[in-house]
C-alpha cells in the first residue's frame, strides 16, 4: 500500500510529484476526487502528477 504525503481537508490521501521543468513558480491545481474541493500546490514544475488514493472511501 502506497504512502500518502499530503491529505485534503476532506481526508482524502494523495502525493503530488514533478513532471517537467519551468523556470516559474507557478500554481499547480486539480480538483479533489473525493468533495471537489481544489487543491493547489506552488512549484517551479511545468506540470505536476497527481496520486490520489483510490481505497479511499469519502463523499462525493
């Protein structure tokens, strides 16, 4: 089972990593699965992979 990093207020898990290269800061955001709440994340990446935990069993 995977580990999870970071957690949305709703509870659900996920890890965010870097995909690519940009000289930027940016604002990297992806709605959570789970409440649709958006998460955002401030990085010098030109994108980023979000890992959500797919066991978790929240409301939607």
């Amino acid at each position: 089972m995977p580990t999870y990093s970071e957690k949305c207020g709703c509870g659900q898990p996920y890890n965010v990593s870097k995909d690519g290269d940009y000289p930027m800061k940016d604002v990297l955001t992806r709605k959570c699965p789970s409440c649709g709440t958006m998460l955002s994340i401030k990085a010098s990446w030109l994108d980023a992979k979000w890992d959500f935990d797919t066991d978790f069993k929240g409301s939607k």
